[in-house]
C-alpha cells in the first residue's frame, strides 16, 4: 500500500465549522496548518446543510449582565450541551460569542435580517431571546474559500483513524484515503481534533434506512474514540442525547417552526404557547425533549407541530429559514405531497440522537494529552461553541507547536506499520460482514443493553456481547475499496466507544436523565457537579469521578 507523508505546524482533523474556524486562526498566526477532511469541506459534516440559529450575546441587546443571559440560555436546551463543563469556560465562550458574529458577517455568512441583528426561537414568551437567527445555509463554502485564503492546505477525502503519540505529546495522524489506496502520515507539532459527533452507535428512528439520521452518516465519533486510544480522557460517555422532529424524518430545526405542540384532541402539550408565536416558537420539548415518546407510550399520541391560525407572512418567514436549517429535503416533500402547514399539522416524535460524551478539555481547549486540542461537537453542540473554541484552539496549538520539537519520525514509522498491517488484514477479508451488518449489530446491542433501561445485569451481558462482535469484526470484516474500508473504521471506532459506555455505565449508579438505572433509581444528589471520567490506564479503560 503507498503511504502518502505530509508536513504540518498544526493539524486539524475534520473541516466542519470548528475545524476551519481552528485552522483559519493559526494559519494567519503563521503556522503551517492543515486541515485532514474525510468528506469534502465545502458540505461536510453538521453544518454542511445549513444552520439558522447562533448563539450569541450582544450587551446593547440583552443588557451587561452577561450572568443573566447566561442563566436563561441554560434553561433552554443549551443545558444539554454544556453540562458538565464548568461556569469558566462558558463564561470564556459566550464573551467571545459577538465578535465572532461581525467577523462572519464580514466573511459573507449573512449574520443579519433586513439589515438588523434578530433574534428568534428557542426561547420563553417574555424571556431573553439568545439564539441569533443568521442565514447559514451557504457558510461551509465560505469558511472553505476563508481558510485557503489564509493559505490553510485542505486535504479532502481522508479520513484520520489514528493519532500518533510519543508516550508524552502527540506528534500526528493517520489516515486513509477514502478514494484511492493509500495510508496518508501527517507528522505534526499539534493536532486539532474537530470531527464533530456521534450519530450511527443507536439505531435510526427507521433502523431499515440507514441514512435517516438528523445529523450525517459520517459522524461516527472519530475523534473521541483516537483520543481515547492515544491516552487523553473522555468524560460522561453514558449520557444519551435525544432530539425531536418531523416523524419518521430525523431532522434538525425544531424550533425554526413556528406553531403549537398539540395533541389529538387539539390541546396544547406545553404551557408555554396557545397561538404560533414567530419569536419564540414553542419551546416544550427543549424542557422535555422525550415529551413525545412520553405521550406515545402513554396512549395520549400522536403529537403535531401545528400551525392553523399562523399569518401567510409568518409562513414566509418560516418557509425562509428552514433550508437554512438544512431542512430543504423536507420541504420538497411537503411540496410534492401537496402538505400545506396552514391546513396541515406535522406530527412529530422523539429519536436518539446519539452519545452525549465529549473528550475533556480544559477553557484553552486542551484535552489531557499534551499538544492535543478538541472542539466542536466532541465537546457541545453548536455552532458558536464551534467557532469559538475552534478559534481559541487555533491559537492555543499554534503557540503549542512554536516550542514543541520535531516529532520522532521513528514513533510514526513504528505506528504506520501496525495501522498498515490493520488496514491491509481488513482489505484482505474475502469473507465476512460488511461494514453495514457489523454497525446493525452493534446498534441493536447498544439499543438492547445500553438504551433506555440499564441494568448491571444487562450491561454486562451486552458487554460480552459487543466483545464478541469487535472480535468477529476484527477477524472477518470485510472492505471491498477504499471507501467501505472507511465505514469499516468507523465501526471499530463506534465498538470502541460503545464499550467505553458500558462501563461508564457500570459506573454511574445512579438514575439521571436518560440513564436510567431500575436497579439504582436515585438520582445522587453528590454526583450533581461531578462527571465521570473514563481514560486509558495500563491498555484497560479505568473510570474516575472528577
Ligand atoms: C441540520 C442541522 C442544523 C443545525 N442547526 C444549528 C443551528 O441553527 N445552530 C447551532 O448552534 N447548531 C446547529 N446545528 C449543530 C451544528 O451544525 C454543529 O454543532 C456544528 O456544525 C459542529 O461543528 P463541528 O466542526 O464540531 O462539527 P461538524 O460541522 O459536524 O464537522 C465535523 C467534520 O469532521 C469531519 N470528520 C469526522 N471524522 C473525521 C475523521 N476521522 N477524519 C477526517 N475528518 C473527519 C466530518 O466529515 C466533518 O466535516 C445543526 C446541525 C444540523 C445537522
């Protein structure tokens, strides 16, 4: 197999949002930067299709007291993506929320509306207004065009499987060209980890179709599973997210619609809306984002985003940011099945949408392997915790690798051999499971063993079980090209954090959210401000509470 080797200052692994944000910053700080994408950054990952909403605090606007704003944003669903990671860096991150808003704006990524700083949706009638609504649908393109400006070489169409380590930093990457036959070494000073996050370890909510996720196929927790192996700690694996959206169409943008949540006898589920309200939404399933399977498993189903009574204007606008929101596919759907939302109520539902554990990192973005930083997604959800840890990482690895050494050669050549002889097994498989049936059986172990009940009993079962999976995948997979040998990585990746949940699950004896633990159904009122840390100790995975 021909082994590609490139070069690089600083590294960054993924070029979603958080990744070109990263690799734009250091690249005008002067370093030689890199981005290694395993799609195509101009419409890769979770911002690829659009996004509407950016959270942002501007003091004209909501006032000085940047606490205050802080507090209503957490009781929106933003509690979920910060959880677990301390008043510092929130504070770190929503200072600096604004100026990267003007800076956008300049790039190109419209930040305003009819000329005006507007904000809409997710929000409490009478309440603060945080989620800046902007017109991304365009904004890969455009950090895409920034970055090869600043003079960032964008490396498509390979995917990083491994990080390298001398034992005390690390010094660069692997990967695999997704097209072409070839491993491609990226020897590096520092390394940005922005592959976003995890989306195909539960099943879709049409495990049939694959592909029915809310996010993108290729999300598959990369980032976190290398970071793991290379010895930097993750923490709270075992948290489930969920979101909410159009039944049977795993989409995002919940709360770009602007209707009322009711059920079949046309009452209002939630409190908080009687009529569509186009600044605030209706914001019942970010206070309860299972609402929806609540009331199906209850017999008080189905539930309907409605928006009879809405104005023709407030359609407009509606109609004018949901492709923002990536949500076009839907509306050619509405439109070629004749649904018209002024007559038609969407019914909606609740679906996983993955693992809600993230790489720990400190306020600087570094995680706790030395000249290794992580972003994005593998922290939070969101587009300004992308930007901005993104840009704060940028300068952070780029002042790492001003005094960091040449990396050893000798390591790297050591680990491309071992990852060449893995990569070159797989190829070799002639029988076996593909890809698809490893990731379907992996899924289904998660969902039975790792999903809505958990037992000591039963994790320990589904442990054994995905063992015996990871040993089958190992033995057998097979990757008849380049392309599916990227799917089959990505399922060894997934076995791997799917094992770490197990045993972060173990752990946490307790009943909290949507771990839910029938044999322990306290909630522990002294884990409140802990979290669970699970990093790798002697070649085993080893928990602590932190
Ligand atoms: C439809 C939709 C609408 C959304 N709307 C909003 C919104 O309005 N407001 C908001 O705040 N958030 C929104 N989000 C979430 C937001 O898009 C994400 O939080 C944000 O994009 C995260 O940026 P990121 O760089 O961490 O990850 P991503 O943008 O997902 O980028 C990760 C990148 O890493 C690449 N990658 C992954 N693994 C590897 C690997 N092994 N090797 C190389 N490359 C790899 C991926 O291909 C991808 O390009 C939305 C998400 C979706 C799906």
């Amino acid at each position: 197999m021909e082994v590609e080797h490139i070069k690089a200052d600083v590294l960054c692994v993924g070029g979603g949002i958080g990744g070109l944000m990263a690799a734009i910053r250091s690249s005008e700080l002067g370093a030689k930067t890199v981005v290694a994408e395993k799609g195509n950054t101009s419409h890769s990952g979770k911002g690829g299709g659009g996004c509407d909403h950016y959270l942002c605090y501007i003091p004209d606007i909501h006032g000085p007291d940047m606490d205050a704003f802080i507090e209503e944003m957490l009781q929106t669903q933003q509690r979920h993506n910060f959880e677990g990671l301390g008043m510092k860096r929130m504070r770190v991150h929503i200072a600096r929320t604004f100026d990267i808003v003007k800076m956008w704006d300049r790039w190109g990524i419209p930040m305003k509306y009819n000329g005006e700083y507007h904000y809409a949706g997710h929000a409490f009638p009478g309440g603060f207004r945080c989620l800046l609504k902007y017109a991304g649908r365009w904004q890969k393109p455009v950090l895409t065009q920034k970055a090869l400006e600043k003079g960032v070489q964008i490396v498509n169409r390979v995917m990083i499987f491994d990080l390298v380590s001398d034992g005390e930093k690390v010094v660069g990457a692997i990967g695999i060209d997704t097209r072409d036959e070839k491993l491609v070494v990226f020897e590096a000073k520092s390394v940005i980890l922005g592959t976003g996050g995890m989306s195909r370890l539960y099943p879709s909510p049409t495990p049939g179709w694959f592909n029915n996720i809310a996010t993108r196929l290729s999300l598959t927790g990369d980032g976190r599973a290398m970071a793991y192996r290379a010895g930097a700690a993750l923490q709270n694996v075992e948290m489930r997210q969920q979101h909410a959206g159009p039944k049977y169409y795993a989409r995002f943008g919940q709360a770009t619609w602007i209707g009322v949540f009711r059920d079949a006898q046309d009452k209002p589920i939630g409190p908080f809306v009687t009529k569509p309200e186009r600044l605030y939404g209706d914001i019942t399933p970010e206070v309860n984002k299972n609402i929806f399977l609540e009331y199906a498993q209850k017999g008080r189903g189905p539930v309907f985003m409605d928006g009879r009574g809405m104005s023709k204007e407030d359609l407009d606008y509606m109609m004018h940011w949901l492709p923002h929101e990536g949500n076009t596919p839907l509306i050619d759907h509405m439109k070629e099945n004749g649904i018209d939302y002024l007559k038609h109520p969407i019914e909606f539902m609740t679906y996983d949408h993955g693992s809600g554990g993230r790489i720990r990192t400190n306020e600087r973005g570094e995680t706790t392997l030395a000249g290794l930083y992580a972003i994005g997604d593998e922290l939070a959800n969101g587009v300004s915790n992308a930007t901005v840890f993104g840009w704060i990482s940028g300068e952070q690895a780029t002042d790492f690798a001003k005094q960091a050494g040449t990396p050893d050669r000798k390591v790297i050549d050591e680990m491309v051999n071992d990852k060449k002889a893995l990569v070159e097994t797989i190829r070799g498989h002639i029988n076996g499971p593909a890809w698809k049936e490893v990731n379907v059986a992996l899924q289904q172990i998660m969902s039975d063993y790792a999903g809505p009940q958990r037992t000591e009993a039963l994790l320990d079962m589904g442990l054994f079980h995905l063992r015996r999976i990871r040993q089958k995948a190992l033995d057998g997979m097979i990757a008849g090209n380049p392309h599916e040998l990227g799917r089959a990585l990505e399922v060894l990746n997934m076995i791997d954090i799917g094992e770490l949940v197990f045993i972060s699950s173990m752990e946490r004896k307790e009943t909290r959210g949507l771990h839910i633990r029938p044999d322990y159904p306290l909630t522990n009122p002294r884990l409140n401000k802990k979290v669970l840390v699970i990093e790798k100790v002697d070649r085993k995975p080893v928990t602590k509470w932190c």
